[in-house]
C-alpha cells in the first residue's frame, strides 16, 4: 500500500494485520499517531508509541514506527473483505453446482418429460460394467457412458462393446482430474487424450463430455463449445462408494420424467471398484420406471441442446490437437 509525500509505505503482511486488528472499530476513518524514528521497524512484541488520534493509548497492532500521521479508509477494508469473499463464493458456485451456467452452457435435463437418460461415471469396468450391461439388454434399455481414458486404455475390449451395444460414450477426461485446478492446455490434454483412446477402441468421437467430479473451469466452455455438449445431472444417486442396495434405491425414488441421471460403474482410482449396489438398484428400478411408462434412452437418442453437433466419425481438434 502506497501514498504520497509523508505516507509510510505498507507491506501486505502490514495491511492485513493492520486490517484484522481494527475492522471491528465503529470508526469510518481512523488515524495514527506514530512515533518513533522515520523508517524503522519494531518487533512485533517490543515498545510501540502508536496511539488513537486524540488519544495517548498505544495502538497494540502495528509492527513499525513512523513520524507520519497515517490515514485508513475503513470504509475500505470491510469492502475489500466482502468482495473476496461474494468472488469466492460465486467462483465456487459457478464450477460446482449442477444448475450454474455462469462458465457455460449444460445439458441437465432430457428436454421431454417422458425419457430419463441413465448416465454411468468412471468406466469401463470389469467389474461390474459387463453385468451392468446384460441388465440393460434384458430391459431394451441404452444409456450414455462417460469413460475415463486411462481407463479405456487398460480395457479396450469392454469400452469396445459398450459401443457395439448400441450405447451412447462421453469423455469424462483422462486421468479424472479436476478441472479448475488445469491450465488451459493441461484441460485440452485431458480431453484430447480421452478422446484418442475412446476412438482407438470404438472407432467412434464423443460428442459429449462430462468433468469430472461436476467441476468446472471458466476455460472449459471455451475449449468444448466447438464440438461437444457438457452433461450435468438434474438427479444423482451417491453411489460412488461401496455401500448398501438400499440407500441407492432409496436415493432413486426421486427420480422423474426429463432427469439425468448420474450413476456410476466405475471407480475413477483403477478399474475394478465394487458398485454392484449400482446394478442391483437399477435392477429394482427400471422395471417400474417402464410400467410408470417413461422410457430410458442414450443421450445421441435425445439430441443436444444449441449445442453444435459433430458426427461420430468425424476428427476433431481440441485447442489444436488432433483427437
């Protein structure tokens, strides 16, 4: 902090502590008396001669010394420190809850009250994926399956028939990192190379992505919006860890007419998580989903929303590379 002629200069580490000693003072502007030799430094625990304008009580706080009489705004500080934190708050919004569209635009709903899209995280997995997809098959029933590259590299062969099975697959990044802590071409790496191992097993280009753990970078609309829809979820089931049938059960009884779904086959740590518990509730589930009379379908059955639409076999590029 820095002022004109006869202003002493303020480090940050002064400004702060300057600030949390005395925003709780009923004082719209505050001025110090300061005494002592003209740039010179105090311990923080040694003598001090600060004192209250009209006042000789030492101030407590101020670890330096100065003839200069100092002048705060403390209109200023409680702004400063309610703007921080309305931008933190906002930030935190905008990337985590579902519903924000503040970084861009996302799917969150079917768009007809008679569908629900199913939606499976963090496969393909040998696990569980296999079975998950034997029930789908008895039940005439296709969902979108957003795949972990790394992932897909270790079990080419299953992503491979997710796809032949007439479901719908979305890159959901390479490694399952979160996204705002990425840079730009940190971002761009993880779908592109997603992207490039989807394709080697499937012959096919998602046109959907989702991040990871929900969460969004003010980058990500950016670097998608040219060829890819970002899918939310308007329904989750907290099935991400090994856990009783009955709470999932329980969880999808909320489910209605237009909801995505977000459910999941795969552990993002390696492959082979335990989420039977996924498999046994849908199992529960789809049979009185289709007698209420709604029918399941992949999300390439639904269509994007103003989103442009890029084929399947078509090559794409992600901020100049090739995927």
């Amino acid at each position: 902090m820095a002022g004109g002629p006869g202003v002493v200069r303020l480090s940050w580490t002064d400004t702060i502590h300057f600030i949390v000693q005395t925003c709780g003072k009923s004082l719209s502007h505050v001025y110090l008396n300061v005494n002592g030799n003209r740039g010179t430094r105090t311990s923080p625990l040694g003598a001090r001669s600060f004192a209250w304008q009209g006042s000789t009580e030492p101030h407590p706080s101020i670890p330096f010394a100065s003839h200069e009489k100092i002048r705060f705004s403390m209109l200023l500080a409680p702004l400063l420190l309610a703007g921080t934190g309305c931008a933190a708050g906002t930030y935190s919004w905008a990337a985590c809850v579902p519903s924000s569209q503040l970084f861009g635009r996302t799917i969150r709903h079917t768009g007809d009250t008679g569908t629900v899209a199913l939606t499976f995280d963090d496969g393909p997995n040998p696990a569980v994926t296999p079975a998950l997809l034997d029930l789908l098959d008895r039940h005439s029933v296709h969902a979108t399956f957003f795949l972990v590259g790394a992932h897909v590299r270790a079990c080419p062969d299953l992503a491979r028939e997710i796809a032949q099975r007439g479901h719908t697959i979305g890159n959901h990044t390479d490694t399952h990192t979160a996204l705002p802590l990425l840079s730009r071409q940190r971002i761009s790496d993880e779908l592109a190379r997603c992207d490039e191992s989807i394709r080697s097993a499937t012959g096919q280009a998602p046109r959907w992505m989702r991040p990871p753990y929900g969460f969004r970078s003010p980058l990500l609309d950016g670097i998608v919006r040219r060829r890819a829809s970002v899918v939310m979820w308007s329904r989750l089931a907290r099935d991400w860890k090994p856990q009783p049938t009955a709470p999932v059960i329980q969880r999808l009884r909320r489910v209605r007419g237009g909801d995505i779904v977000l459910l999941h086959d795969g552990d993002h740590r390696a492959p082979g998580g335990d989420r039977r518990h996924t498999v046994e509730a849908l199992a529960h589930w789809i049979p009185r989903w289709k007698d209420a009379g709604l029918r399941m379908a992949a999300l390439d059955e639904i269509g994007s929303i103003d989103q442009v639409r890029v084929g399947n076999s078509q090559t794409v590029e992600w901020e100049g590379r090739k995927s």
